[in-house]
C-alpha cells in the first residue's frame, strides 16, 4: 500500500482570533458541521464515495468505523488539510475549500498521537500555546484549562514524567485554548489503557458540557455509545447508518428468543449493518417474529 500514516499528523491548534466567529443567535440554528457528497480517491482507492451528515451545534457526533474506513480522510477534509474530489463541506458555516482561513479559525484539530512538548511542564505547554495564540492572560488560562482536566497537581512537573492518559488530556487542553467552537478529535483513546481510556473520556465529556461542538472519530463502539449525542457509521465509503443510539437502537428492535429478551448492544448493531459474522438480524432478514411469553 501507500505505507501513509495520516494519523501521525500532529496536532494543528489552529489560531483562534476573530470575535465575528463567535456563536450568534442567528448562527445557533444551523449545523455547526454540514457534509454533502464527498468523494475522495487516493488514485484506485476510493476512500469516501458520497459521505453526508450534520452535526449540530454543541452536540457530540461519532464517526464510528473500522481501521481504513475514511475517518481521518473526512477529518483532514473539514479541517482544510486536504481537499475533496467533490462534494461540500462548511464547518461554522463557513465553506472548507472557499473559506478555508475562516474554517481554521474556527476549529481544533486533535490528532491520534499526542503532540505535547515532553521537556517542558504541562502548564508550560499551555501557556505557550496560549501565547501564540496571543490570549491576554496566558498563566490564567493554563490553570484554567488544567483545572478542567484534572491536571492542577501535575501542572509543574515535565510532560516526560505523564502517563499516556494525562499526555492526552494535555492535548485535549491545548486544543482548547482561544475557545474554538468546533473540536474534531481523531481516535483520542487509540492505544491507551483503560484507566486513561476513561480519563480521557471524562475529558471530553467536559468539553462537551461547556458547549463546545466536538466531532470524534473512534473505531470503539463503547466509546462512541459512551461519549455521543449521534452516531455515524462509514463504511465502504458512505455513511451506512446515522442517529442517536436509541435510534440506532430501534432500527432493529429486540428479539425474544426463547423467552428472553435480548437488547442489542451497539456492537451488534455496527456488525449487522456492516454485515458481520452475527446472529443479530440485519435490515435485509427481518427480526424473527417475537414469541408470546405466555
Ligand atoms: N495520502 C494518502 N495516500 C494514499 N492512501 C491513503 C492516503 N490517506 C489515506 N489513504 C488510505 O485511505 C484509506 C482510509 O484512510 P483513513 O482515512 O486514514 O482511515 P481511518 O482513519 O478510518 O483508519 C486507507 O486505506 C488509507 O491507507
Ligand atoms: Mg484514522
């Protein structure tokens, strides 16, 4: 293959300046990410063959897919890294290719690897990024942003001493210096242990509570069942399913079999739908009629 590993893309904390970019009523109401038709081939290959969906704004959206599936391309395209061979995308409501400088001034973008200056403290790390992003107070911003990840008691020491956990969520901080209203987060937990796993979670979930739009993209079904408002699932190059869980959920309903009732897990609903090996019902097979427990 190529041997390309996007992901090790660092982290682009993208200047964050304008006030005119801030969240208006009249903005409030449309999609704070808006995707229509996107195709992107890497010559044969074609990665993304007509992906769409919205996300709204202040809500958590999971692009759920398998190792190769397209996450990273459709990131790189909303944060103006690479451009589409058709179709649109506005992220603010600005459009990715004609307003590419307005879209980066509007976002975050957090990459898979955790793009933090080891020699330096976290707190240093904080406060650099606030002043290259020319914010008034940069120390008061850096105990802020540590405060809200849990980080105050490490703030001095070097990044080199943090765990894998305590790295990402520094990322995560420094992604959100300045504010940005839209967050994209590639595969935040990939390769962490299950502790910082749920570190990161509460990390994010944080963000989530403050308002901030933030797109993830995970190849963890429990995480996206843990951490999303809606879920999309890519696969073969399309969106093949999209919707809350309870409606993800309701696409296919509980079977009883044998008189017990089984709720499937969003780990059966992704295998069905992208046609797994499963016993779980797909679209195409009807759910087996429900047998009258009594
Ligand atoms: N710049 C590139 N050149 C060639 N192939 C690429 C390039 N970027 C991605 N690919 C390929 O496109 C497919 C989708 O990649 P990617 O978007 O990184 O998937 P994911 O993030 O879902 O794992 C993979 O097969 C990958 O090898
Ligand atoms: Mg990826």
């Amino acid at each position: 293959m190529f041997g390309l590993d996007l992901d090790a893309a660092s982290t682009l904390h993208a200047g964050v300046m304008s006030i005119d970019l801030q969240r208006t009523p009249g903005r409030s109401r449309e999609p704070a990410i808006q995707v229509r038709g996107l195709h992107k081939s890497f010559q044969e290959l074609r990665v993304l063959r007509g992906v769409d969906f919205d996300v709204a704004p202040g809500s958590v959206f999971a692009l759920l897919g398998s190792n190769g599936a397209g996450k990273t391309t459709v990131v790189r395209i909303l944060s103006t890294l690479l451009r589409p061979d058709a179709g649109a995308a506005t992220v603010n409501g600005f459009d990715v290719a004609a307003q590419a400088g307005k879209v980066r001034a509007s976002i975050s973008l957090t990459g898979q690897f955790a793009a933090v200056d080891e020699i330096l403290s976290g707190r240093e790390n904080l406060v650099l990024v606030a002043r290259l992003r020319r914010q008034r107070e940069p120390g008061r911003v850096a105990d802020d942003l540590l405060a809200r990840i849990a980080l105050t008691d490490a703030a001095n020491r070097r990044v080199a001493t943090y765990s894998g956990g305590m790295r990402r969520r520094l990322d995560l901080a420094m992604s959100l210096v300045g504010k940005p209203l839209v967050i994209f987060l590639d595969e935040p937990t990939t390769g962490l242990d299950p502790q910082a796993r749920l570190e990161v979670w509460q990390a994010v979930r944080e963000l989530a509570g403050q308002g901030t739009t933030v797109l993830l993209t995970t190849q963890y079904l429990d995480e996206a069942e843990q951490l999303a408002d809606r879920i999309a699932v890519l696969h073969e190059g399309r969106v093949i399913a999209n919707g809350t869980l309870a409606e993800l959920r309701r696409l296919f309903p509980p079977a009883t079999v044998e008189y017990v009732e089984k709720q499937p897990s969003l780990e059966d609903i992704f295998l069905a739908i992208v046609g797994g090996d499963t016993a779980v019902p797909t679209a195409s097979t009807p759910v087996r009629a429900a047998k009258d427990p009594r």
